[in-house]
C-alpha cells in the first residue's frame, strides 16, 4: 500500500514546503489505483483531463550533449516535440525510455513529480494550464497527486511558461 512516507512522495513533500508551498504538500492525495494517464487521474479526482499536468520526460540532445527536459502539459492535449526541441535549444527531442526517467528524477514513469530530482531539469510548463484555478500533478509516485497552480508550477520548477500543443504529425501525450 502506498502512503505518504513513501521515499519519493515524501521528496515532493519536502521540496514543496522548502519552496513555501505548504498548502500543496498538505493536499497529497494517494489515490486507490494507479492514475499514469490524464484520463485516468482526471476520472479519479472528478475534474476536467486538462486539469491534469503531465509530466513528461523526453531525451533531448544538442550535438553531443544528452539532457533530459520535463514537459508539464495540459493533459487536454498532446506536446509537439518540434516546438519542445526549439523552446529548450534542442536539436532533437524524443520520448525517454524508463532507465533514463529513472536515473534523471528518481521516479518511475506515471508518477513523475515536477521536482524533486536528483539535480534540476530543463522544465516547460504549457500555458494551457494557466487556464484552470487548480492543477493537478504527480506527487512521485502512479498513484499519488497533488494541487497546485500553473504559477506554482512555473516558480517551483524554474520552468519556461509556453505552449507546447501539438500542430505537426508526431505529437506525444
């Protein structure tokens, strides 16, 4: 059973109220089942899917450099990975796979917080968020969340605020 002193929840928590955020830290939810998908955390906490931040982590690389880049989104929609190579300085960005995720946050895929890493990461947050009064993003592990603001969201992660949905072919949610 998941609970609040789990080592990566317990992370989050930490670095939420070092940041000041101690309403956010108190407002982690452990939810019955895992919720790694927008739809599915939306449907378990009775709010719309573009409520839901998604955390996602992608392997980006500019020349020899390989750096790893959080994309907060609006689950209402998918992330261009074009637009997310040209907003961090990227040559290219692709989809990380479970090792990477892991050695970079700490985290497994479905439950990546917005910090809480090991070492910071090149963050953007999709402006779409700023659209609702509550967010909601992982809290470090599938089945934990919690609320926060899309300003909350920018100033914790030192994240760029940008959209990032998706016009071209190759989009990912």
């Amino acid at each position: 059973m998941t609970s609040l002193d789990h080592p990566s929840i317990s992370k989050l928590s930490s670095a939420l109220r070092e940041a000041g955020l101690p309403a956010a830290a108190d407002g982690i939810r452990i939810l019955a089942d895992e919720v790694r998908t927008a739809a599915a955390a939306a449907a378990a906490l009775g709010v719309p899917v573009g409520a839901i931040a998604n955390s996602l982590v992608f392997r980006a690389t500019e020349g020899d450099r390989v750096f790893p880049l959080l994309a907060l989104t609006s689950g209402a929609h998918r992330a261009s990975v074009v637009r997310l190579a040209t907003l961090a300085g990227a040559t290219s960005v692709g989809r990380a796979d479970p090792a990477f995720v892991r050695e970079h946050t700490g985290q497994v895929i479905g439950g990546v917080s917005p910090v809480g890493h090991p070492r910071p990461i090149t963050t953007v947050v999709d402006r779409a968020l700023a659209g609702y009064d509550v967010v909601w993003a992982a809290a470090g592990h599938p089945k934990a969340v919690f609320p926060t603001t899309f300003a909350e969201l920018v100033e914790l992660t030192g994240g760029m605020a940008a959209d990032v949905a998706a016009e071209e072919e190759n989009p990912v949610s």
